[in-house]
C-alpha cells in the first residue's frame, strides 16, 4: 500500500516555501496547511502583494535601498544631512539605524560583505559606486562603517578604508562594546575589549 501524502499542488507550495530563509520542512508545512485551511488565511492576498512587490520594488541606484518608480524616499529627503554617509552590509541595516534615530545623513549599502568562503570579492559589492559618492561630494563627507563585528565585517572595513584614505572624507567606524542592558558576565572577550578600546569620558 502506498503511504498517504499531499496532493502535488500542496507539495509544490510546500517546496516553494522551504526556499525561503529560516524556513525548515516542518514550518513550510505547517506554514502551507495554514494558508489553505485558516478561514483568517487569504493566500490570493499574499500571491497579489508578493507580485505587487515584485514588480514595484528595485534597488535604488543611488543608496541601494527599497524604492519604487516614484523615487527613493531617502535619497528623496532633502532634510538629510549630505555631510554624513552611513555605509551598510545590506539595505534592511537602515530600519534599525533609521528607528533609533540617532542617523539623519545618507547611506550607502553595499549589497553584503566581503567573504571569500561565499565567493564574494569586492567586485560583487558596490564599492564602485561608493567611491564615485564620495569623489562627487562638494564638501568633505564624514563616511561612517556601520558594518559587523564578524571576521568578513571587518575585513570589509579595512578594505574601504584603504581604498578612501586620502579622499575627500573623514572615517569613522560605529562604536562597539556591550548592548545596553547587558551585564559583563554575559560578554564575549572580543566585546569587552572593544567596549574597552571605545571607551569615552563622562
């Protein structure tokens, strides 16, 4: 006797759902019985705002940010502050930056991290375009690396500020130590030492 399973069309969809990140085959399961048996699901909703946003969202040219055929809305903003460019791993890296609103300048995102285990090399980032920013600015730009702490973080710092040295902007690197709330026994030896490195008057 043949085991039972799902129709192929559920199958597929459970497929389909498993592609995506942090989506093991259980939870594109679970995730695919609810949208076809929830009387709260509307899975026609979910299909019509994926391609919705498949057609409407490119990166912008410029900061490399979500925008639409109606502009970038930070590129767009002229309340930023052009003497400040904050450059980042990816374009979700502005939401935290943007909510604790502590940054009013410009950004930049590169599109990942050098990482030479991923196969990416400067050439699959936007360095390129990055330079050309700062080489265009009319005034000297504060260029700030708000990229991680991990090993490929840091390596894309160094090469950035290799490659800007001596160009018409000031580096800074954002801070590093201990999140707020967090108590020293729960700190790695790399953290405590950047904490220490970064420390300031008070």
């Amino acid at each position: 006797m043949t085991p039972a399973d799902f129709p192929e069309a559920v199958r597929h969809l459970i497929g389909e759902l498993k592609r995506l990140p942090g989506i093991g085959p259980r939870s594109a399961e679970r995730i695919a019985v609810w949208l076809l048996q929830n009387p709260k699901a509307d899975p026609l909703a979910l299909a019509g705002a994926l391609q919705t946003a498949r057609e409407t969202i490119r990166p912008c040219p410029v900061c490399g940010f979500f925008a639409t055929d109606a502009g970038c809305g930070i590129c767009d903003d002229p309340k930023r502050d052009d003497r400040m460019l904050c450059v980042i791993e990816q374009a979700t890296d502005v939401l935290p930056l943007e909510r604790s609103g502590s940054f009013r300048g410009r950004y930049h995102c590169l599109g990942g991290k050098l990482s030479p285990l991923d196969r990416i090399s400067p050439e699959d980032l936007r360095i390129p375009e990055l330079l050309r920013r700062v080489g265009s600015a009319s005034q000297e730009t504060e260029v700030i690396l708000a990229l991680g702490s991990d090993v490929e973080g840091e390596a894309t710092a160094n090469y950035l500020a290799d490659l800007l040295r001596g160009k018409n902007c000031r580096l800074t690197r954002i801070a590093q130590g201990l999140p707020a709330g967090g108590g020293l026994e729960h700190a790695d030896e790399l953290t405590l030492l950047r904490a220490m490195q970064g420390r300031r008057g008070i």
